[in-house]
C-alpha cells in the first residue's frame, strides 16, 4: 500500500489554548508554570529582555 505524507503547520495562539482547556488543564498548566524548571526559564528571558 502506498503511503500518502502531507505536511501541515497549525497555528495556534497561547489564548486559544488555553480557552481550549479545562479548569483542570488551566490548574495543571499553572502548576507547571509556578514550577522551579519553568520559572527559572521565565527569569531567563525576561534578563534577557532587559539587557
């Protein structure tokens, strides 16, 4: 059987996002962003954004 691949590219905003989430997904989401990995990752970029 032949195989058919198509590529495509979906744009999706981080407000459609999170309209599209659950209150349970909006809680795990903020867990994640409260979390020393993320939070590190935020202060990166906002020094970098200062500089």
């Amino acid at each position: 059987m032949p195989k058919i691949i198509k590529q495509f590219e979906l744009d999706v905003t981080p407000e459609r996002f999170l309209n599209a989430c659950s209150p349970e997904e909006l809680y795990e989401v903020e867990l994640l962003i409260t979390s020393p990995r993320f939070t590190n990752k935020i202060n990166q970029g906002q020094k970098q954004l200062d500089q």
